[in-house]
C-alpha cells in the first residue's frame, strides 16, 4: 500500500446510509448521549409523578405526564430521523457522487458542488457493516463525511480505504 495511493468511490446517496451516518456521528458526542439520557429521565420522572398522582386519584395529571414522558422519548429518538431526513434532501438531490480519498484527505464531487476536505478537519473515523462515516474533531462542532463501502470497486478497495484511513485519523 503506498503512501499516494487513491481510493475512489462512485454512487447515489441512499436515505438509509444518510440515517446510518448521521447515528453514527451523534453517538459519537457527549451532548448526544446526555440528551438521550435526560429524555429518558424525564420519562421515567414522569411515570414516577404519575403514579403518584394516580393513588390520590387524579387521571388527568396521569394522563398529562404519560403523555409528557412519552413526547420526550419520541422526540429524542425522532432527531436523528428528522436530520437525515433533511440531508438527504439536499445530498439525493445532488445525483451521483463521486469521492477520491487520497493521502491528502477527500474530495467530494456532484452535480453541484465540487468540496474537497483535508485530514486536518477529519481527525476520526467509525466503521459500519455498510459504511465509513468521517468526524470532525469534537471541539469543531458535530460535522461528517461518510463513505458507503457499496461506491468501492471490491473488497481490496475496501482494505485499501481503511488503510489510508488509519494512516491519517484515528478509528472512533
């Protein structure tokens, strides 16, 4: 594997590769995990009040904080959805995409848009079954790249991609 060498990958964005992305990336920060966490502590803070409320009789306060618990869990678990959802809107509308990834970082190429990102800004990666999902640095904000391991040419641009990978950010 030499140091120049270049992977490239050619395909169309899938809905689901955009959510797998996109979980991928937001359990890979804090906020995202304390978020989840709070939610479910509220549902469960929640049940406890209304079983509280239930033994002095009060249904409606039952029925309100049920309805509260539940609205914080589904909300939680609704974002990522709701982010991929509008990515993909504007990542599908954009046709075939063509990405080289290369010692110098990659390069990102649509009908529209032509972005070329540097390793310096994707310090870490993650792997999935179908994926490879590039992060920025977690002081820099929650921003990604991902690459679906279905755009390579086989299974030996699949080792040589995780090559340079490894060679130039660290696996999350």
């Amino acid at each position: 594997m030499s140091a120049g060498e270049r992977i490239e990958l050619v395909y169309s964005a899938e809905f689901a590769e955009v959510h797998e992305a996109v979980r991928v990336r937001l359990r890979s920060t804090r906020w995202w995990r304390l978020f989840r966490w709070a939610t479910r502590a509220v549902c469960a803070l929640a049940a406890l009040v209304a079983v509280v409320a239930l033994r002095h009789g009060d249904v409606r306060v039952v029925v309100k904080l049920v309805l509260l618990g539940l609205v914080a869990v589904t909300c939680a678990e609704l974002v990522p959805r709701a982010s991929a959802r509008s990515l993909f809107r504007l990542i599908g509308s954009q046709g075939e995409v063509r990405a080289v990834v290369d010692e110098d970082g990659g390069r990102w190429i649509s009908r529209d848009t032509d972005m070329a990102i540097r390793w310096a800004l994707l310090t870490r990666y993650a792997e999935t079954p179908r994926l490879f999902v590039l992060f920025t640095e977690r002081s820099s904000g929650t921003g990604f790249a991902y690459l679906p391991k279905r755009g390579l040419g086989g299974p030996a641009d699949e080792e040589r991609l995780r090559a340079i990978l490894d060679r130039n950010t660290v696996r999350a």
